[in-house]
C-alpha cells in the first residue's frame, strides 16, 4: 500500500502520513487504529518489539550508570587517543550487530 493510498483511506493527505512515518508528527491512538484498519493488521503489529526497547532504554538510563564496571569501561575508553577510540567504537558497533543477528 502506498502513503497515497494509506492517506486516503485514513482521510489525511499523504504529506501527513510522511510525518507520521519519519516521526516528526506524532500518531494519535485512534489516527493508529485508522491506519490499522486500512492496512488490515492489528493494532498491536505497531508495538513489535516495544518490550525490547523498554528493556534496554531502561539498562541505559538507570543500570549502566550505577554500573562499577561500566564506569570503569567509560574512564578507560575515555583514555584512549580520539583516532584509536574511534576504531574501537566501530568495532563495538560492528559486533554489537553481529550478536543481535
């Protein structure tokens, strides 16, 4: 289904439908059970994954920083000269990937 086609069928213009996707505009919770409607899925299909992200944007915000080992890790990276600490970073990120995988 294209935005087009989408935003008719939700009554919107597809300009609208944009926002929502690139989250600039907030989705209300009936605009979502609209969407759902048109498309033909069930609402909670929006919220795969939700669980997840939760769990980790909580280890983030509280965990990590009462963490002795992650303030160790911090300080350590930290030290570590800007061109070295970089290639570090991309390493971390490249198997941080390959893990999730």
């Amino acid at each position: 289904m294209t935005q087009q086609q989408l935003a008719e069928k939700v009554g919107v213009r597809f300009q609208q439908i944009q926002k929502y996707e690139t989250g600039t505009n907030r989705v209300s919770a009936s605009r979502l059970w609209d969407m759902a409607n048109a498309m033909e899925v069930p609402v909670d299909l929006f919220f795969a994954g939700q669980e997840e992200a939760e769990a980790a944007n909580a280890l983030v915000q509280g965990d990590v920083l009462t963490d002795r080992e992650a303030l160790e890790l911090l300080r350590s990276y930290y030290s570590i000269p800007e061109q070295q600490r970089r290639r570090l970073f991309e390493l971390a990120r490249v198997l941080s990937d390959t893990s999730a995988q």
